[in-house]
C-alpha cells in the first residue's frame, strides 16, 4: 500500500478535442496500465462515446509510476470537454487536488477552456499548463503559451508541451504531477470519512460507488453508514480501477476506488453522500458534497406502448444511477399517456441521454419538444414556474412572462465574426463585450490601437434567451464558422419576453405532447412551419396551430376513404374482405390518439 505522500490524485480538463482522451491513453501506456497500439481512447467505453467521439463521462483510472526510486500511485480522472457536461467536470474536481490543463496548441485557448479554469481554480487545484498537439503544421505552442500566462496568469516558461499522438513530452508529464500537484491532506488515524463521487449500476454486482478515502481505511466487510439517509451496508468488495477493477480489500487515505456497499435500491446511492463506519459512530462534519445540478432544458419521455412503461421506468433507474445530473419526475400526456419529465443540462446532454437509453438498456422512446422553465406572472399576484408548455395559463390574464437567459462567451476567427454576430443577433441577443485575441493578450475594440485589427480570433459576449440553445443554435454555429467557432455560457438572470403558446390541434384537439413556446413575432413562421412539416409526416388528417387559441395556420389532408371495396365487382369474398381487414387494421392505428395517428418521429 501507498502512504499519503506518494498518492496524487489529478484529472485532465480541456475543451472538446484538444486531445485529453489521448493523453490519457499515452499515460497508462508509460505506467504499463494498458498495452501500446491496442485500443484508442480507452476510457471512452459508452457506444455512445465512440459513436460521437466525444468524451460524456468521466473516467477513473489509478497508474503505479516509478520516480527516483519510488512508486506513486496517481489517480487519473478524464473529464468531458463539452459545456452540457460541465457538472461532471465539476464532480471529477472534488476527487482531486490537482489537474492537467491541456491547450490544442493549434487552436489556442477556446470557450470551455476558461470555463474549466475557473472550476478549477475555484476548488483550488493546482493546475499544470499542458500545449497539445505541438506537431501540427499549425502549431503555435509560443503563441499559445503567452496567451495562457495573460489569461490565466500561469508562468508560460512552466507549460508542458507535448504531442500526445506521437508521444512527445510525455516523458515530462507523471514527473511535473508529483512535483508540482499535493499529496492528499486526510489523516490515517481519525475516523474513516469517504466521498462518493460517481455511481453505476452492475448487472452482477448491483450498485458500484466511486469513491475517494478522505479519512481512515475503508476495508471490506466494514459496516458503513450513508450520511445523507442512516442507512447502513455492508462492503462486499473494494478496490481501484487499472483501468479495470482490480480487488485490494481496502482503499486507503487519499485513495480513489470503487466499492460494492450492497445497496439494494438504486435511488438510495446519492453522488455527493459522506459514508462513515458504523463502529465508529456518526460524524461531527460530513464531507461538503456538490451543488445539485440546475436543469436548463426540459423534455417529456415517454414509453412508445403503455405496455412498455415498466421497462423504462426500470431503465431509467439503472441510469440515473450513473446519470446524477437529469432531474426526473413522473407525468401523465393526454396524447402519449404515462411518462416523465426530465431536466437536462443542454441540449447535447438530453440528445447523449436518450442513446444510452436505447443502447445500454434497449429502451425506445417519444421524446417531446424540448422547452426551458418560465416564470410567469397572473393578475392576482400569484407566480408560477413552467416546465412544460401545455400547462401554460392561456385563459387567465397575465402581468408578465420572464424567460432565463444565459452568458454566453464565444471564440471565432475574424473571418468568421460578422456571420456569428448576424446568427446571435438573429436568435434575440444582446452583446455584452468584443474584444479581439491578439498575439495572445485580449485586447478591448475600445482600447485597440490602429493597425491592430484582425489579430487572428474574436471573444464576443452575449446574453441570449436559453430557450433559443434548446434549439439548433449550436449547429448553426458551426455551419456559420465552418466549424471554428467555439462556444460556452454560464446562467444568467431571467428577463421579460413577449412569449405565446403555440397548440398543434388535430380534428380541433389540441396535441399537449406538441406544445410549445415561442416569441410573438415568430409565431406566424413557426406555426406555418410546423403544420407543413406535419403535412408531409401525418398520414390523411386535418391539423391547424394556434398560438393563444387563434389559429394562425392551418393544413387540410384528404380523408380516408370508407367504401374501400367500391372498386370491387363481384368476385369472391375474401376479395372485400381483405380490404375490410386492411381498413380495420388503419382504423386500430387511429386508436392510438383517439381520432389522429402521430408517428414518433412527428413527436
């Protein structure tokens, strides 16, 4: 076993594709965690991170490391890069006393990169400076240097650089963690405290819990307590992950592992909980925890058949399990009968969700119209929080309707700027600051001296109404700047907006599932949109939308035919009968929706 002096525990933090995944390959090869040439991206084990080639859940993995003499055990944690996986990042921080900061030195420092700094230096880690990817044709790693020491105030002299796919510099990294990241500062001899920070649900083994050893020793067989309930459980095993588990019987100060506590119920594991050992009763100060995630997008899931609602009730545990940051909540649809109401951190994060529903649990779902909460305002003074856009007032006289907003920061090449401007100015923004990114130092338009424009990247600041990221906004971002532009926010304040609800209604029946909110000078495009878009999916019926119960567009689709063996004269019987049968079999789809069929992919 390890003392304390010799553990590190350290993640990597950088924007998406700045190459962490591959760094954390290159490093358990150097330690003989894993073999040369096999698999790349070897923490990235969800499908849905091969399929996207995006990293969507932290990983842990501990690396025994040879330096002068003496083996360290380092816990490594790979972190996601994108914003709508920021709460992950931020749980990965709390296991940790350092990080590496890795920059592309091709594309300099980006949105998620400042983003990630301040939640780290925030808990306050120790970061180590790491430019990437050096032996690209583009590469800048001086630039790219200066422009870390001017934003982050780090020594630029004290940055690493490496290519982590070529295997330069890496020789520089494990040594750079043990001299320059802290040891953990737990105590061996007071009572036994322990973090978890990440669950996951075992076919075999039940519930698995990720923790880190803060005080004392967690061994198996100990009974231990979760702080947050009383409950008590026994550990069946305990150990660290190489990166596959790999059994110790016991985890000591400052170590991160996983254990197997017994726990029959998959909602009684909670990220954030103190566990403690039974005999050494309960604790004067539990472990701080996190902050619950905020939701800033919502979305009704609902199971295709009624039949199928408790599978993916069950489907559902077993990934919330792993998933801590969607907030669920059962409800019942007129139109799609029983399901639940989740709270997703972006859009991405929601789209990641549902893959992994449909993957790792074989679970098909209706997904409705994302939509973000609003605070609305009555006439007599009462204030309500909508989640959904069916439960909106539309007979009752209103004050006002408050939308939330979001700081959002965005990074584009100059050649680029005024397409993004044109795209935020579009979508309901308001600038806050443009500032130019000039031979690493950022440069106010104010204070810019002449000759100084078009310095390469732009960081432009602007307040846009969330509800406009729950759509395609990221994706036409990237259409704009081919790709270039990078993009990240932070909550902002709500603000007055002059919303309505927009009803789809079908046979004069308004579609709750359908519902949705939109500005009052777009209602008229998006309606007409919305009903073309349904002429072309929705077999022959009659729809309209109506935004505040006036129909502002509407589409009618030739009916059924009922005589459907007109065409026949004479003949056998069985002729009419099987167009009977077919006729009763599209009168059974009907059913579905009382008089209208919706297809899921309407939905």
């Amino acid at each position: 076993m390890f003392p304390t002096d010799r553990i590190r525990n350290f993640c990597i933090i950088a924007h998406v594709d700045h190459g962490k995944s591959t760094l954390a390959d290159r490093l358990m090869e150097l330690t003989g965690a894993i073999d040369k040439g096999g698999q790349t991206q070897y923490l990235d084990k969800l499908q849905v991170e091969r399929d996207r080639g995006i990293t969507v859940k932290a990983q842990t993995v501990s690396l025994v490391y040879k330096y002068k003499g003496e083996d360290y055990l380092l816990n490594l944690i790979d972190t996601p890069g994108h914003v709508d996986f920021s709460y992950e990042v931020s749980r990965s921080l709390a296991a940790c006393q350092g990080a590496l900061l890795v920059v592309d030195a091709g594309q300099g420092i980006q949105a998620q990169t400042v983003a990630n700094y301040h939640l780290a230096s925030g808990q306050g880690l120790s970061l180590i400076p790491v430019i990437n990817k050096i032996d690209l044709p583009a590469a800048q790693p001086s630039v790219v240097a200066q422009q870390m020491g001017d934003i982050f105030g780090v020594d630029p002299e004290a940055a690493l650089l490496t290519s982590a796919k070529k295997g330069t510099g890496l020789s520089t990294v494990l040594p750079a963690v043990i001299e320059r990241i802290p040891s953990p500062k737990g105590s061996k001899d007071a009572p036994m405290r322990a973090l978890i920070f990440d669950t996951f649900h075992d076919e075999y083994r039940g519930v698995v819990c990720l923790v880190q050893v803060v005080d004392g020793c967690l061994k198996k067989g100990d009974k231990i307590v979760a702080a947050s309930t009383g409950l008590s459980y026994e550990v069946l095993d305990a150990g660290i992950l190489t990166p596959e588990p790999h059994a110790t019987g016991k985890l000591m100060t400052g170590q991160v592992g996983y254990i197997v506590p017994g726990i029959k119920s998959l909602k009684a594991a909670r990220v954030g909980d103190t566990l403690y050992n039974a005999k050494e009763g309960p604790l004067s100060e539990v472990l701080p925890g996190f902050k619950p995630a905020k939701s800033n997008v919502y979305a009704g899931l609902y199971a295709i058949s009624g039949e199928d609602f408790e599978e993916l009730c069950g489907a559902m545990d077993k990934l919330l399990l792993n998933d801590a940051s969607v907030v669920v909540k059962k409800e019942t649809s007129e139109a799609l009968g029983p399901g639940f109401r989740c709270g997703f951190l972006g859009m991405l994060h929601m789209e990641v969700f549902m893959q992994r529903l449909e993957q790792e649990y074989g679970a098909s779902v209706i997904t409705t119209t994302p939509t973000v909460p609003y605070i609305v305002e009555l006439a007599d003074g009462e204030v309500i929080q909508l989640e959904r856009a069916s439960d909106f007032p539309v007979e009752k006289k209103l004050i006002s309707i408050m939308e939330p907003t979001v700081n959002a920061s965005i990074i584009v090449p100059d050649t680029y700027l005024g397409k993004v401007i044109e795209l935020c100015q579009a979508r309901r923004g308001e600038m806050l600051d443009h500032s130019v990114l000039a031979g690493g130092s950022v440069t106010s338009m104010e204070n810019m001296q002449p000759g100084e424009e078009g310095g390469g990247r732009t960081l432009v600041r602007y307040i846009l109404p969330l509800a406009e990221l729950a759509g395609d906004f990221y994706n036409d971002l990237k259409s704009c700047s081919q790709g270039y532009a990078s993009f990240d926010y932070e909550e902002g304040e709500y603000r007055e907006a002059d919303l309505q609800r927009l009803d789809i209604l079908a046979h004069r029946k308004v579609i709750d599932a359908l519902a949705r909110m939109v500005h009052k000078d777009d209602a008229m495009r998006i309606g007409r949109e919305l009903c073309k878009k349904m002429s072309d999916l929705l077999d022959k019926q009659q729809f309209e939308a109506a935004a505040n119960g006036k129909v502002i567009a509407r589409e009618t689709i030739k009916a059924r035919r009922k005589d459907v063996t007109a065409k026949c004269y004479g003949g056998d019987v069985t002729r009419k009968r099987k167009l009977l049968d077919k006729q009763k079999e599209g009168k059974r789809k009907m059913k579905r929706l009382g008089s209208l069929d919706v297809p899921q992919d309407l939905v």
